[in-house]
C-alpha cells in the first residue's frame, strides 16, 4: 500500500466523560458525545476499578478530521482506558489532522490511559495536544506510542509531519510540558531519530522513587532499541524509547507498568482483555 488517501466528509468527533466514585466501584456516566468517537460498555475485572475501551472513527483519520477527548475523573475514581487497535493517521494532501485529549484527575482519583499504538502513514499531517491537570493526591500512568510509516511492509515516512505537545499541570500550576515536532528529515537526523521509526513516552504521576529504584529501573531495557528513564520532577518520572519495533515498545511499556503501577496506585497489574486478543 503506497501514500494512501481517502475520500470521505471529514470528521468533527466529541467525546466527553466523566467518572463518579459510587459506594462500591467507579461508574462512568452517559456519555456527552457527537460524532464517531465513542466507547464501549465498562468492564470491571478489578471490582472498582473501571476499564473503558476508546473506538476511533471507522477507517482512520485524514487530514482536517478533528478528534476531541474531554475526561473528568472526579474525587476518588478508578480508571483504565485503552484501546482495541492502533489509531491510523493517513495521507493528507494539505489540511491537518487535529487531535485534542484533555484529562482531569480529581483529589485521590487514579487515572491510566494506556492506548495502542498510532501509525502515521506517509504524507500525514497531525497536531495533537496532550494536557492533564491533577489534583491533590492524584495519580496518572499515561503513554503515547507513536510508529512512522510501516516499517515491517518497507513502507517510510518519506513525507508528512506530526506536532504534538503533552502537559501536565498539578492543582492548574504546570510541571511539565514538552513540544514535539517530527517530519522525514527529523526522522533521518543522527541528532533527532537516527532512522528509528518508534517512539514512546511513558508518564508516570504519583511517586517519588528511592535512588536505588530508580537505577534500577534505568537499568532495565527493551529487547532493541534505547531507552532512558527521568525523575525530572518530584512524584514524576518518565520514560522513553527509541527504536524500531512496535511490539517491543509494547512490551518495554508494559513491563514497566507492571513494576510500577503497585507503587504508584498500591494495586497489582491487571491486563485489559483487550490486550490478549
């Protein structure tokens, strides 16, 4: 499949949703939504925590698509949301595609929003906006994976650009942002991402590690690739990837998360249904 293009209306998708601590689990409340952006039903395969599957609109997004995810976690509130597949970025001839996801993370409220992948096919143009605020002994686990063209069919990312930025902010005041701005030539800069077709970031909220931990953790790595991991900010750590395989971003990802969503949430992994499929 070469720079693939399609011929449909654009999309204008808003999904707002807000969880509500009730005596024994966290419910999601009806959805306020528009568009094909949407969920499926809740699972509770941990009592009170609520998983939640994001459907993408059907065939992918093009340029001039705009997606707009608003999640509310009020006080005390459990949640997991991921996706069933990767969401696909395709050729846009001029207009950009625009996705915005802005999450609010309530005193006590646990947040993980764990996606699959995003595939970015080559001529694709996107900005997409990351923001979350947390309160008062609020906890985030939170990753973006991100896949330039499709390298396992020789198919690059000669053309087309991705603009994202991802901030968090604690009680509205700001502890980190970051700007990303990828095209071919980055992707090709022995400065910028040496010819490697995968990235991840990988946010943890919620923790102060000890040193030690923390070594021991950076001393951990993927199959292939590099890796790094940061505590740029007290209760923040970050980790990221570099490399070119999706699935050992995924697995990389994962196991971290299975280390540390004990300390952060004081509960033991448990893996969407989803992800076995």
């Amino acid at each position: 499949m070469g720079e693939a293009a399609f011929e449909s209306q654009n999309w204008e998708a808003l999904l707002k949703l807000e969880l509500r601590r009730g005596q024994d689990r966290t419910h999601l409340l009806p959805l306020k939504r528009h568009g094909p952006l949407t969920v499926q039903r809740p699972f509770y395969p941990e009592q009170d925590c609520c998983h939640v599957y994001l459907l993408h609109p059907p065939g992918g997004v093009v340029g001039g698509d705009r997606l707009d995810l608003q999640v509310a976690c009020k006080d005390d509130t459990r949640a997991l949301f991921t996706t069933p597949g990767a969401g696909k970025f395709y050729f846009s001839a001029a207009e950009t595609a625009h996705v915005t996801q802005q999450f609010k993370v309530g005193s006590g409220a646990q947040l993980e929003f764990l996606p699959q992948e995003s595939i970015y096919f080559p001529g694709a143009r996107v900005r997409c906006k990351t923001s979350i605020d947390v309160q008062t002994g609020g906890g985030v686990m939170l990753w973006e994976k991100h896949c330039f063209g499709r390298p396992a069919n020789n198919e690059f990312f000669a053309t087309g650009q991705l603009h994202s930025q991802i901030e968090l902010r604690s009680e509205e005041r700001l502890l980190f942002t970051e700007t990303q701005r990828i095209d071919a030539d980055e992707l090709q800069r022995t400065s910028g991402l040496r010819k490697c077709p995968v990235i991840g970031s990988f946010l943890v909220y919620g923790i102060e590690l000890e040193q030690t931990m923390l070594r021991d953790l950076q001393a951990s790595s993927p199959i292939d690739g590099l890796a790094g991991i940061t505590q740029p900010q007290p209760h923040l750590l970050i980790a990221r990837y570099l490399g070119n395989s999706t699935r050992d971003v995924d697995a990389y990802f994962v196991g971290l998360w299975e280390l540390l969503r004990p300390l952060v949430l004081q509960r033991e992994a448990s893996h969407p249904r989803i992800w076995k499929t």
